[in-house]
C-alpha cells in the first residue's frame, strides 16, 4: 500500500489504474481468455478476472509464487477462471496453438534470453487478431554507467535495449503495433514509494531478511528510481495484433 497506492499483489511497476486500461486496450470481457506471461503471485492477474469477468492463466517460473497467486484467487473467489502454472518462458509455451485471446507480459520480457523466440511463441498461441501487451522496464533513453547496470541487474539475467528495437521484433514475428505508450512516471511513482516503505520497516525487514539482503534492495530501488526520474532508463507500454495470415 505504501510503495503502490492500491495495492493489488503487483510484484512491478504496474499499477491498478494502469491495468484498468490495459483491459480495454486487450478487449478482456467474460468470453476472453487471457494469458500472462511471468505473472509472479497474481496479483495483476487476479485483478484482470475480478474486473473483466475474463478467464486467466498465468505462467510463471517460481512455484512459490504460483501457490501464493492460487490462494489470491480462491480469497478473491474467482478460482473457477483462473489456473496458473509453473513453466520457464525461454521454453514454448505449455499452451495449445490459436486457442488464446490476449496475452499480457508486465516487466518480464528483459529477463528472458531470446525475446524474439518468446514473441514466436506468443504469436503461435494467439488466435489470429489477438492482442498482445507487454511492459518493458528497460529502454535505454540515456546515459548509464556500468555499476548501475550492475545494480539493475540484481534480478538476474537482463536486457536492455534502446528505443524502437521492441517494435521492430514484434514486427518480424508477424504482430502489427498498434500503440506503445511511456509509462517511466510509473516507476519514479513506485520507486519512490518503496524507497519510502523499506526506510519506515527497515528495523522489522533487517530482522526477516538480514542487513545483507535490505541494503541490495535499497541500492536496486534506489537505481531504477534514479535512471527513471532522469529518464536515462525508461518503461514502454507496446500493445500489438497477431496479423491474420493471408490465404
Ligand atoms: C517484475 S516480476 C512481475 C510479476 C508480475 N507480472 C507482476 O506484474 O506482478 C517478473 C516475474 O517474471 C518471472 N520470470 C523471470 N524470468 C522468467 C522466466 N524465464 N520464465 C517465467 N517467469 C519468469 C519472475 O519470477 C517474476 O515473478
């Protein structure tokens, strides 16, 4: 609540507004299935269902997270549309091909290792005209140096890519872009209030955690709100179609 506004279970940089409209943008309603990519606990997920009616399924590679996002949905009661589970997304997708209506991918993209593939992949799983929307959190719009990137980078394998490079890949695995948006203020907004939030439970973190574990996490917030509050890193929206083959 303190690093997000409303909090709905976002392990991100998204937020409840932002994902109100991501709806729209996906044309989510009762009769859509939905598909997230790197769901984490659900939280996004879950809130999609509630609003929309939708049915959903996330992918995700922490079962931890998975077993967290599976008790979200049955306290939020909206288990019946929802199924999520365990599967690494540098590997096809366990999902049978044209049987999905709208993919969602929030801040997970940069840690997969070939993203073109994934896009494949994704393209395949769409039913022909299904929309796909994905936040990326790492486009370069400036100087960085390179212990920043080392401190971005505290979540493992990353990547970073400058402007337009995202549009191009979606291009080649035959989606037409229909819109990408800036959304950096969203991290500077969030940043900022989890830099907030860790300095007012530092005792209690310290405790869980450990001195170690806290001061990384203070450094990598603390990066990501620097790079995006000089806009040196910064976070697009790209919402695109599957292209019908031509016959
Ligand atoms: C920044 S979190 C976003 C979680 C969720 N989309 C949200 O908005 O709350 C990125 C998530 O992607 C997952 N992830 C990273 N690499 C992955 C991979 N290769 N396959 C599946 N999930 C992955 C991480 O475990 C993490 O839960």
């Amino acid at each position: 609540m303190e690093a997000y506004g409303e909090d709905i279970g976002q392990h991100s940089w998204v937020s409840a507004a932002e994902l109100q409209s991501d709806a729209v943008r996906l044309r989510l309603g009762q009769a859509s299935g939905l598909l997230d990519l790197g769901s984490g606990p659900c939280g996004p997920l879950t809130f999609l269902i509630a609003q929309t009616g939708c049915r959903g399924m996330g992918l995700e590679l922490s079962p931890s997270a998975i077993r967290v996002g599976q008790a979200r949905a049955e306290a939020m009661q909206i288990q019946e549309r929802f199924s999520a589970q365990v599967a690494d997304l540098n590997n096809p997708l366990p999902v049978e091909t044209g049987t999905v209506d709208a993919v969602l991918a929030i801040d997970v993209v940069l840690h997969v290792l070939d993203r073109s593939a994934l896009l494949s992949e994704v393209k395949r799983v769409l039913r022909p005209g299904g929309r796909f929307l994905f936040t990326d959190a790492g486009i370069i719009t400036g100087v960085i140096t390179n212990e920043e990137i080392r401190l971005r980078s505290a979540h493992g394998y990353t990547q970073f890519v400058p402007m337009g490079w995202n549009e191009q890949r979606l291009k080649d695995s035959g989606f037409h872009v229909l819109e990408t948006e800036d959304r950096t203020e969203s991290v500077v907004r969030n940043a900022g209030g989890r830099l907030r939030a860790l300095a007012n439970h530092r005792e209690e973190l310290i405790t869980i955690d450990g001195a170690a574990a806290y001061e990384k996490q203070i450094d990598y917030v603390r990066t990501v709100a620097d790079l995006a509050a000089r806009r040196a890193l910064s976070r697009y929206m790209y919402l695109s179609e599957a292209v019908e083959a031509k016959t």
